[in-house]
C-alpha cells in the first residue's frame, strides 16, 4: 500500500513530497488522525491542499507514506548491521540501542506512533497498511538474527517469530514508557534492554 | 488523580459503577477519547447521562478511572506474587507471564491502553493521569524486584529503575505488536520473555 505518486529520490518534488510526509506527520501527533485535516496539513507545509492531493489521495494514503517512511529506514538499518564482520555483536551493540532507544522515545516520534497503532486498533485500513509494513520489517529481522546467531553457533529452542516479537515489543514499548515515565535515563535502559535482548536472541 | 465519587465496594452503587467503566472502555476504544460522547456511553451503559454524571465530572474523570482500576489489578498482582515463598520463581513463572501476555495482546485491552497512551501524548490532564497511576506501579514493582533479587543473592549493577523500564516496556509493547501482527503465539512468545525478564533481573 503505497502513496498514490512517489517522486524520484533527490528530485525537487520528493522534497515537496517529505516536507508533506513532515508536516502531516506533526498534525497527526498533535490532534490525532481524526482531527487532523488536509487543509491544517497543507498550512503547516506552506503547500495548496491541490499539491498535496498531487501525491496523496487521502490521510489514509498519508499514514502508508508515513509507515513507509519509517520502515525504510529500520530496513536499511538492518542493511548496515548485517554488513558487519560479527553481525551478532552489531546488534546487540550498546551504542546502536541506544541510538534506538533515542528514537523511539522521542516524544515526536512517540506519539506518532502510539496514535498510527491506536488508530489500527479500530480502523480496518490503517490496520492493513501497518501489518504489510510490519511484516517486511520482521521477514528482515528474521533474516539478520538467524545470520547473528550462526555466526556465534546459537542453536535455538525457541521460534524466530517469537523471538522478533519479544525484541520488537521492547523496542515498541519504549514509545509507551516514554508517555507514561517520561525522562528516564536512555544510557541505563539501554544498557539493560542489551542484556535482555541478548538473552533473547540465545533463547 | 480519582474520580468524583467512588462508591463503596460491593454495593448496588459499585455495581452502577463498573458499568460505567466498562461501557466508556468500549466506547473510546472504539471510537478514540474525542470520538466517545457522555451520550454514547450512557446508551451503551443503560444508563441516563446524568447517573453518569452523579460518578464523574466529566469524560477526563472516566479515564482516570479506567486507569486506576487497571493499575489495581496490576498492584494486587505484585502484592500476591510478594506473598509466595520464592519470589523470583513466582515473578518469571511461565503461567503468569502468559496470562500478562494473553491480557496486554487481548484486543479490548490493547485497543484502550493504546488510544490511553496516545491522548496522554498530547492531552496534558491525560498526561498527569497516566504519570501518577504509572509512579504507583513502578514503585510496587521496584519493592517486589528488589524481594526477588535479595533472595537469590543477586548483586545488580543495572539501576532498579531502569530494570522496571525493560520489563514494563516489553509487556506495554505486547499491545503495539497485538496491533501490528495480530494473533502471534502466546505461549511461544511467552517463553522467549520469561528468558529476556530473567536476564533483565539478574542484569
């Protein structure tokens, strides 16, 4: 589920294209999906409301964009780390969850996402574009964990599926944590999402 | 933070009471905090708007409410896992992670909290509410971790707080997969996050 149009990498309309993605994103986080409007997205991003429709037929084709976008980037992410000599110690490095923690904490990035998810949990298709996004992002993660533990000759009693869902629950659950303690230390939680991470990933 | 009038237990009032709470639950699950109305709930509740009113001042008033009891239940369970003899055993028990999964991945459950989170992300009197029910939890969970590791002789050098941050954040994260994959296997999840809660402890 893609956007109606997306512009070349690096051309003058991708820009055009981010800086909607940008703006409805931050209306999004602000007043929800329900009360974030075309016309509110379109003055934040100092574009008419027929550019945005250019690109995107609907909120709904602006949330997949959004989805997308975010994915994109854990995919290459999981690109960097598989690339390494001891992709094992890459992803349980302490800088990179850190790094990780960081972003999910981001209270900008926090509640952009707790509202996407909230409003999956009731709207049939916003539910269909975060479970294809979702399960590109897990095939990927499978993927670099089994070459993780093979390198280090990990033979696993438990399954790659559930594996990723207890890794990608702590990293989804710092959004939460964030709403509802925010200001914990990152440096420490990520010191002991590494421990438990890693325990997870020999289960 | 509680609401107006909180009736007695047991009593006819009490009864009225839960009514309430269960109909709001389902009301904004359904259709998020600003899509719910007094009116829709009291339809939903058989009740009229103004017996909702004799409870709560408002639907800020209902949340809190919902929150509180959720959080109760949470603190009653610390308070029985205390009383048992191996209090470490009793905390990583495969039973009880799986029924802490079964209810955080529930559709009711995760549909409410999430839309909880993602209002209190941007709703200030939400905020407030969800920080001081979620202070009470942590400090509950600090005391029966604490119990837990004395016992077992375990000398941590992670930071309590930081501890109670993972494991809070891997079953608040239970809701956000719930929503992303939907129907993952309980049980096989549940074993992987007895191995990660484990390490987290002894970290």
């Amino acid at each position: 589920m893609e956007s109606d149009v997306k512009p070349a990498q690096g051309s003058r309309s991708q820009q055009r294209y981010e800086q909607v993605l940008d703006a409805a994103s931050e209306c999004f986080r602000r007043n929800g999906f329900h009360g974030a409007s075309i016309a509110e997205i379109s003055k934040l991003a100092r574009m008419s409301p027929g550019h945005i429709y250019h690109f995107f037929e609907n909120k709904e084709a602006i949330i997949a964009a959004i989805v997308d976008r975010k994915i994109q980037g854990w995919i290459k992410l999981l690109g960097d780390i598989e690339q390494e000599e001891d992709v094992f110690a890459s992803m349980t490095q302490l800088e990179r969850i850190e790094t990780g923690v960081a972003e999910r904490t981001a209270s900008e990035f926090a509640g952009l996402w707790l509202e996407v998810q909230s409003e999956a949990a009731r709207n049939p298709r916003i539910a269909a574009i975060v479970h294809e996004a979702d399960a590109r992002v897990r095939a990927r993660l499978i993927q670099v964990m089994r070459i993780a533990r093979e390198a280090r000759g990990i033979v696993s009693t438990a399954s790659d599926d559930a594996m990723v869902e207890v890794i990608m629950a702590s990293f989804e659950g710092l959004a939460n944590r964030a709403v509802m303690n925010p200001g914990f230390a990152t440096r420490d939680v990520a010191r002991v999402l590494q421990v438990a991470i890693r325990a997870a990933l020999e289960a």
